[in-house]
C-alpha cells in the first residue's frame, strides 16, 4: 500500500473531508507545524514558519485514486504534491514530532523575500 501522510498539530483518529494529504513525508512533517507560509528550495529543501507541535499521521485505509482524493486546486507547490480528500479517512499516529527543528524554519529575511516575490 502506498502511503498518504497528514501533518497536524491536533490529536486525530480521522480526517474530515476536505482534508489535505500527500505522498511527501517530509512535506507532511512541515505542514505538522501548521504552517502559513512554506518554502521548498530548487533542491527539495523545505522551510517554514510554522511553531506547533507537530503530530504526523498516516492515511490507514486504502484511497481509490479516482473517487477518495484530487489534486489541490490552490496548491502553489509543484503538481501533486498536496491533495484533497473526498471522503472521510482513518488515520494512524505515526510520530509525536514535537517542536520544528531550527533549521527548517525560515527566517524573517527569507518571509519578506518571499512576500516581495509574491508580489
């Protein structure tokens, strides 16, 4: 079974639909933090300015690739990376991750070089 990851903050046993998941580990252990801005670098680096404690779950049922999920329609990262879910899914507790490490988050400099780009 491939696996689909959720990042929260918040202690589950389910996602609601409408929920975001991914096939990205790390992407998923960011978006734990809850995140308002995240940035991924031409080498795969991923920053953030999230500050939560993070959980990260697995999807623990199996996803019909045509029924259960989409695309995210407003993601700004690269195709695919985040998707929708179309239904209710059980989830299993992977890691407690806790605080985000120092290094994966962005710097004050690097938001407002962001922001200016968005711009």
């Amino acid at each position: 079974m491939d696996n689909w990851y959720h990042g929260s903050p918040v202690k589950l046993n389910e996602l609601r639909t409408g929920s975001t998941i991914t096939k990205h580990y790390n992407l998923a252990f960011i978006f734990s933090h809850k995140p308002s801005t995240v940035s991924i670098n031409d080498e795969g680096k991923i920053k953030h300015d999230g500050r939560e404690n993070g959980l990260l779950y697995v999807v623990d049922e199996p996803i019909d690739h045509l029924q259960d999920i989409e695309p995210h329609p407003r993601s700004t990262m690269d195709k695919e990376m985040e998707w929708l879910t179309n239904r209710t899914f059980k989830l299993k507790l992977l890691e407690e991750i806790g605080q985000p490490k120092i290094e994966d988050l962005l710097t004050e400099e690097e938001i407002d070089e962001l922001m200016n780009c968005r711009n």
